[in-house]
C-alpha cells in the first residue's frame, strides 16, 4: 500500500490528467471541496496552479473547528476554568476564545490539558484522576463515531467522571443548504472520502438530482485531478451522477457499523455553523440515556455570546462565496502566528491552507 | 483532526489493533470497522479508531485504468 501512494503521486500520470482537463474544459467550471483535509492537499500539491482560469476551485465548509460557534469555543473554557481535565485532538489548542484565552494558553497557566490521538484515551485519563474529564468532541461524520465510541465505552464502564462537548455535526444538512443557495454557483463537489467512508453515496443523491456532479475521491493529487476531470466530464454532458473514484478505501455502502453506533449515542438536531447560521438536524446532541455525557449540561454552561469578529470575512470564506485572500485581513492582520478568525486557526481551515502554501 | 492515516495491521487483540502508520506504531481500536481483518491488512485510521478496511486490489485496479486512459492520450 506504501508504493501504492507513490502510484497516486506520479508526475507523468499528474500531467497527462492536467493536459486532458485542460483539452476537455472548454466551458467555465466552479467546483467546491468540502473535506479540510481537500483543502489542504489541494493547497499543499499547488493544484490550482496547474488548472487553467476557467477552473476555478473553492473551499466548503469542511473544517469542523471553523464552523463550531465562539460562544460553544468559550463554553469550553468556561468549563477549564472550573478545573476539568481537558482532552482534546492537537487542532484545538491555539482556537482563541472571545477574550483572548486558548487550551495552549491555559496549559502554559497550569491547567491540565492532554492532547491525544483518540478519544478512547480519555478512558485511562479518567482511571487516574477524580476530577472530571472533559474530551472535546469535535468533528463530522469521520469522527463522530470515534466519540460515541468514548460515551458508549464509558457507560458501559460505569466511568462517570467523563463528559463530552457536544461539538458534532453532519454533512447531508449543510450541503442541503449550499444547493438551495443561489449565490453560489457549483457544478460540482469534491466529496470527502473519508466522510463518505461512514456515510456511503448516498449522501450526495441531493447533490446529483440538484443538477451537480459529486466525486468521492483521496487526498493525494492523482486522486484530485481525476476527481476534476470527471466533474468536468459531467458538466460538459450535463448527466451528473455520484461517483466513488477512492475504492482503495470508500465502500459505496459506507460503513453501517459505524453509523449505528452514532445512532446509538446520538439524535439528529438542529444547530449553529459559525459563519453560516441555524442548520436544522445539522448536528449531533446526547439521547437521553447518555444525557450524563453532554459537558454542557453537566457544567451547566452559559451558551451567549457574539459570533461576528470585526473585519473577519469567514462566514463568506466558509459558504464559498470569496477567496481568503479577498479579505482585508488576510496575511497581514490575520495570520496563523496570530489568527484573527476560526479559518486561519485550524491547520484545515481555508484560510490557513492558502497562507501555508502561498 | 480530519486528517486519516493508512496504517498497517502488526499486532491483533479482541477489539483493538496494533498498526503501523508509516513507521509509528499506534494503537487503534477496531470496534466500528466492518469487515474481519487479518495482520498485515491496511486499514484507514480516523481519530483512533480504523474505519475502512483499505483494498490494495482495488487501489491496483484504479491505478491500472487511470494509466491505460494516460497512455491511450494522445500527447
Ligand atoms: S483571513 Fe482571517 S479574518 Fe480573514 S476570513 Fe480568513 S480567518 Fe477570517
């Protein structure tokens, strides 16, 4: 499998692909990527680049830290202050809170904040401690049932000194709303691979009977440009369909075991994305029986606050609409050394992705 | 944290696994993933936890159609 990833690297392959899309794409073509891990491999391989202008990419709502709302970010330290043992994925340590704090400056300050690799290694944490453990459940589909895994372990274990932030989202109710959103003209989406390994294919039905295509493709170039080859194919035919061009790991039934245990833990209810508004079931809240498990409620959190930064551009960055760099703050104001929003502060955030590799 | 890894199968225990993610040794559980795996599988790691089975086979075979359209081009 090793030199299988040279295979998805390889130069010549790249630049026939670039040659063929550059023969095939004689329209005008908008493609959106809605996977941080996309925009990162796009930026880090100079995709756009070797795409002519008529080929315009741009980047989605795909980055969990960015579209979790700053006053559920300033719950979360909130609950620090109150001396909880923080567990949490490396993203999250320089997320600012509206008062400037952040997990990376709170642990400089003494508190306890572990970063792991799993969720499920908030399990021995607790074993250790008598104070409470909080792990700081973000991310999407992919992730998700890696932190049901965490509540449901701990249940069963009888741990009761752990507790989760309610961060999950999901994708089918995001995606709904950028079809329906007429400021955004995409033919096409870059489908997250490894979303789409939990959900299967047919999440992007809606994406295909709204008249786009959408690829499900892998993170290295080869996968890209085939990936944009096709989009542009299917524009050109005006016959969209949903197609899994990442089989090496993407089963197009996707993975039910996984679902069901996020079924198990989770219910489906509307929430907020930052820069982006109220999601009807776009997010991912406790069942009753595992209601002990939601941090929010078991630190009895004060969930106020102001989402707008002065001058930030995100929520357009976010829904597509403008490029980073069209923001006045972009690389001068905002960098990621001292991140003014949430897209420069994850390394998977647009922003944050185009100044890295520009 | 959306990042995944292909890792490896080395070492294999009830619900958790030992992988190989290039060259780092991880721990990993594989609870939610479908499929039996077997050592020296790959699979797609996620947040701890492996998520897909990985499929050399398949990996091989689309390799093999994108280079048989790559040579079919004419330059
Ligand atoms: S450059 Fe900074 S301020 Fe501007 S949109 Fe991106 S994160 Fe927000």
């Amino acid at each position: 499998m090793a030199s299988m990833i040279e295979g998805f690297r390889n130069a010549e392959l790249c630049s026939k692909l670039v040659r063929q899309i550059l023969k095939e794409a004689t329209g005008s073509y908008r493609f959106m990527e809605v996977c941080g891990s996309h925009t990162m491999a796009i930026a880090r391989f100079g995709i756009k680049s070797l795409l002519p202008e008529n080929i315009e990419l741009v980047s989605g709502p795909g980055c969990p830290v960015c579209v979790t709302p700053q006053c559920e970010i300033d719950a979360l330290f909130e609950i620090a202050e109150k001396g909880a043992v923080i567990v949490t994925f490396g993203d999250m340590m320089r997320v600012p809170g509206s008062k400037g704090v952040s997990l990376q400056k709170m642990k400089s300050e003494g508190a306890d904040v572990r970063i792991v690799f799993s969720p499920l290694d908030t399990i021995k944490i607790a074993a250790e401690t008598d104070k409470e453990v909080v792990f700081v459940g973000i991310g999407f589909e992919t992730t998700a049932p890696a932190v049901a895994s965490l509540a449901l372990t701990a249940k069963k274990a009888g741990i009761k000194n752990i507790s989760i932030t309610p961060y999950s989202k999901t994708m089918p109710e995001v995606l709904g709303l950028l079809l329906s959103d007429e400021n955004l003209k995409i033919n096409g989406f870059i489908c997250p691979g490894h979303v789409t390994a939990v959900t299967g294919l047919s999440l992007y039905e809606p994406v295909v009977s709204a008249g786009m295509s959408a690829v499900v493709t892998g993170f290295e170039p080869v996968d890209i440009l085939t990936s944009i080859l096709e989009m542009v194919r299917q524009t050109n035919n005006g016959e969209f369909k949903a197609v899994n061009s990442y089989s090496r790991v993407v089963a197009d039934e996707g993975n039910a075991k996984a679902r069901s245990v996020i079924d198990e833990v989770y219910y489906k209810k509307g929430c907020w994305w930052r820069g982006i508004g109220y999601i009807e079931d776009s997010g991912l809240a406790f069942r009753d029986e595992y209601a002990e498990y939601d941090a929010f409620k078991k630190f009895d959190v004060s969930l106020q606050g102001d989402d707008e930064i002065e001058g930030c551009s995100c929520g357009e960055v976010l829904k597509g609409y403008i490029k980073p760099s069209s923001c006045s703050l972009f690389g001068t104001a905002c960098t990621p050394e001292s991140p003014v929003g949430p897209c420069m502060v994850s390394s998977e955030g647009a922003c944050a992705a185009l100044y890295k590799y520009s | 944290m959306c990042l995944g890894f292909p890792g490896q199968i080395v070492e294999l225990e009830d619900i958790m696994a030992t992988v190989d993610i290039a060259g780092t040794k991880r721990e990993v559980s594989i609870m939610i993933l479908p499929d039996e795996v077997v050592l020296g599988d790959w699979v797609m790691v996620h947040a701890g936890m492996a998520i897909a089975k990985m499929d050399p086979e398949e990996a091989q075979k689309t390799l093999q159609v994108l280079q048989e359209f790559a040579d079919g081009l004419d330059d």
